[in-house]
C-alpha cells in the first residue's frame, strides 16, 4: 500500500490523522483530542472509594473524571486484609493451585468484598478497559507490562 500520511496539528485540543491511498481514496481517519486522553494500560495508585457488597467490586479513586470499577476477582491476594489472607491460607482461590474442586475455581466460595478490603485503602491498579458512555473504568491489580520479547507480570494469578 503506497499512499500519504497527512497529520493536522493546527488546533491546541484536536489532532487528525488521515492515510491517503494512491488512488486519492481516504483510506483511514482518526481525531484524538486532548481532553480525552486514553487510559488503557497504564498504571495508577488508586484509593477504595466505596464498597459494594451486591456486585462484590470496588469503586476506586484513581485521579480520572469518574471513579474506577474494580471487581473481587481481580484483587490479588495480597491485598488482602490480614484475617481473610490466614483464613484462606494455602487453600487460595486466587493461586492457581490445582488443589481445589471445579466450584471453588469458579468462584464460589470466594470471601466477600467487604471482608477483603477496607474502604480508603491504597492499591495499586492497571486500567483494562475504557470509559465508554456511562460506564466508568474496569482496574485489576494484576499488572502486566508489555516488552519487545516478552510481558512482566508480577504476581500473576497462576502463582508463576
């Protein structure tokens, strides 16, 4: 594909990016503005806002517009309060151990939220997925970062 590039930078909030193709067809066309900076990926130290036990999630402070959504599956056990991390001991549902049966690994007998984090708690999050209309931000604590030949994931929830 041979074509131009063409980039428009004039205005302070607003860039737009087109591919024309040979033929003078526009083949591709982007605007990113300034204000809406996406957050995809990267990594926040975030504060528990509020807890909500009927969904079993959080509700984080992580410096955006709109709080964070942060569900119970993707806490990592050691943010754990200290009581529930020696309840669940060994035995976690989080650790990838082979040990359980087929409803403990589905997340049945997972603690409740409310037991597992306090509110105004610091934890630290990676965005993985966008504000899209209504619906705030979804967090995970478990981080990854991408490298050119391979991706760091401390304490991945496999326990490797």
């Amino acid at each position: 594909m041979s074509g131009k590039l063409l980039i428009d930078a004039s205005c302070a909030d607003e860039t737009r990016i087109a591919v024309v193709g040979a033929d003078g067809r526009l083949e591709i066309f982007e605007t990113e503005y300034s204000s809406n900076r996406p957050i995809k990926g990267n990594i926040y130290l975030a504060k528990v806002v509020r807890i909500e036990p009927s969904i079993q999630a959080a509700f984080i402070d992580y410096g955006g517009n709109k709080h964070g959504f942060l569900p119970l599956t993707e806490i990592h056990y050691e943010y754990f309060n200290k009581n529930v991390a020696k309840a669940i001991g060994d035995r976690s549902v989080f650790d990838g151990n082979d040990e359980g049966d087929a409803t403990e690994k589905q997340g049945t007998n997972l603690p409740r939220i409310q037991e597992v984090i306090s509110q105004k708690q610091i934890i630290l999050v990676q965005a993985e997925k966008e504000i899209r209309g209504n619906k705030c931000a979804f967090f995970s604590t478990f981080i990854s970062l991408p490298g050119m030949y391979c991706v760091l994931m401390p304490n991945p929830p496999t326990g490797m």
